[in-house]
C-alpha cells in the first residue's frame, strides 16, 4: 500500500509540469511572453545596457504579462551577457515571476553528454536551485536519448522540458529534415526522431505532458519534408516565429492545423517594441493574444492536414523505423 501511495505521487509529479500549463492556457489563452532583453531594446527603452537594464526591462515585461500570459520565457543569453551579475539578475526576475503565480521556462537550449548536463537539474529543477524554474529548452544532438536522465530529473521534480525538433531558423532545415542513417529511426528524418523520442516521455499521461517540442511558426514550407505532424503529439508545443521573425496568423493555423490546444505561442520584440510604458506593453500583449488565440482556434478545429503525412503515415506517436 505504501509502495503504491509513493508510485501514485511519483506519477503525478512527473505530470506536474503538464497539467499546470494546461490549467494555465485554458485561463490565460495561447501567448507566451518572451523577455528577451536585447541591447537595442534597452537602448530604445532609455536603459542602460547592462545587468540592471535587463533586470528593469524584464520586470516590465513580466508586469505585461501577468495575467495575460500563460508563461513566460526568458532568453537566458540575453542575461548571460553580463556575467554573475546577468545571472543574479535572472535570478532575481525568475523569484519575481514566481511570486506573481507565472509559469516560468528559461530559454538556455543546453546539450550535450548525460554525465555533464545532469549537473543543469541543481540549477533549474530541484528545490532550492538558484535558477529555479518550471521548464527549459533542451539542444538534442548530441543524440535524443542523451537527454533521458536530464528529462527524467525534471519530470521527477514536477518540472518540463521543450526540445528543440524543427526551429524557426531557414538554416536549420538541412539538419533537420536530414535522413537518419542508423539507429530506432533510420530512414526517417532527424525532426522525426527527436520528436518520436520526446513523444515516449508523454505515453501514458492522462492530458497534457510534459515533454514538449520547439517547433517554429514559419516552417510550414518544410514541414512535409521532416515527416513530423504536430497533430500527433501529445505534450506542448513552443511555437517561436510570430511576429518579428515574419510569422503570421496564418502559419499558426496552417502549421498546427488538427492540434488539440497543446500549441504556446511565444512573441517577444512584436510585444516589447510598444516598451517602456506598462498601458503599451499591456495593449500590445492583449492584441496579440487576441490574434493568435484566434489562428490557434481556426487550427484545432480544422482535421488533421492530411499534407502533414506522407503515404505511410509517419508522426511522432510511431516508434518503429
């Protein structure tokens, strides 16, 4: 009995993460905020560039966001720039957003072998770690599985992870769409692969899980060449692209067409060029949850695009090569 109770709890923290995104989009909508403080922002904005300017710059953000957002995400190289005082600035930031009740995810994109970037759980997932936060984004090439005990130590904490798999940038599509040559998934696309592995972490969980996937708004021109469907995952999905990046509301739809509300949203510079006044900052915010709540409403109500699948039918949910 005991045993059982203390699988049961394990079970449910390693949904955490999941379920808290999920309550948190069904409220707040589809949009994350992405605190990015770059210096020409900081210029705009009249802050200096330095640490305190990024720490100010993202403490407006997060007032923006709050109550507006489900998450929040900060580009950890924006702070990173500055030494230990950028880093005790995240810090500081990332207590801040956690005190407004704001999902949090730390946007580092580690990687690398599994006996190095498990040191990364005493610094984002375990109580008591400085940079504390409720997921970060992972690099998975050094291969998919490398990142199993990292990914297992988040979930065992209640936490989650967004792995990188197809990313807004046009140079990452030859890596990506690249043919696999050995292995579980040969014959399949790199894309494929990552997606299939993250995919495993999610079976079994009732809802949303919390292994997601980075994929980009604005690659819908390749997306029939990586033989991923976003439809066919079942944890959340980080969509960068929008806006700056030239993404419209129409990509969204098109890319995650037959998605089930798994889909977040991240716009950061579309948001922060209405900075430094908060009434800006809020109005911006408030129009782009508008448009893409919109797009992403248009997009799960459409089938699944049967342009996401080739003649046998690959999506993440298969394991067999």
């Amino acid at each position: 009995m005991i045993a059982s109770t203390h699988e049961d709890a394990q079970e449910a923290l390693r949904s955490d993460f999941g379920l808290r995104l999920r309550n948190s989009m069904n409220k707040y909508g589809p949009l994350c905020v992405g605190i990015d403080p770059h210096r020409r922002l900081l210029t705009d904005w009249g802050y200096d560039v330095d640490a305190d300017g990024a720490e100010m710059f993202a403490m407006r953000m997060l007032q923006a966001a709050n109550g507006r957002a489900a998450a929040v995400k900060f580009q950890s190289p924006m702070f990173e720039r500055y030494g230990s005082k950028g880093f005790a600035a995240l810090e500081r930031v990332l207590f801040a957003a956690r005190e407004m009740g704001m999902i949090t995810i730390v946007d580092c994109l580690h990687g690398g072998l599994s006996t190095t970037i498990s040191a990364i759980a005493d610094a984002y997932f375990k109580p008591g770690a400085p940079l504390l936060a409720d997921a970060i984004t992972l690099l998975p090439y050094y291969g998919a599985r490398s990142l199993n005990h990292l990914i297992g130590d988040a979930l065992d904490n209640g936490r989650g992870v967004f792995v990188a798999s197809l990313t807004s940038n046009e140079e990452g599509r030859s890596l990506q769409t690249a043919i696999r040559q050995h292995g579980e998934y040969k014959g399949k696309t790199v894309a494929y692969g990552i997606a299939a592995t993250a995919q495993k972490h999610n079976e079994g969980v009732k809802g949303m899980g919390s292994v997601g996937l980075i994929v980009g708004a604005t690659i819908g021109q390749w997306l029939d060449d990586s033989g991923l469907d976003p439809a066919e995952f079942t944890g959340p999905i980080l969509s960068p692209g929008y806006g700056w990046q030239g993404a419209k509301a129409e990509d969204l739809t098109d890319v995650f067409s037959g998605t089930s509300g798994n889909v977040l949203v991240t716009v950061s510079r579309a948001i922060a060029t209405h900075g430094p006044d908060i009434a800006d900052l809020t109005e911006a915010t408030e129009a782009v949850l508008l448009d893409i709540r919109q797009a992403l409403l248009e997009a799960t109500a459409q089938p699944e695009n049967p342009h996401h699948h080739d003649d046998d039918e690959t999506g993440p949910k298969e394991h067999h090569a």
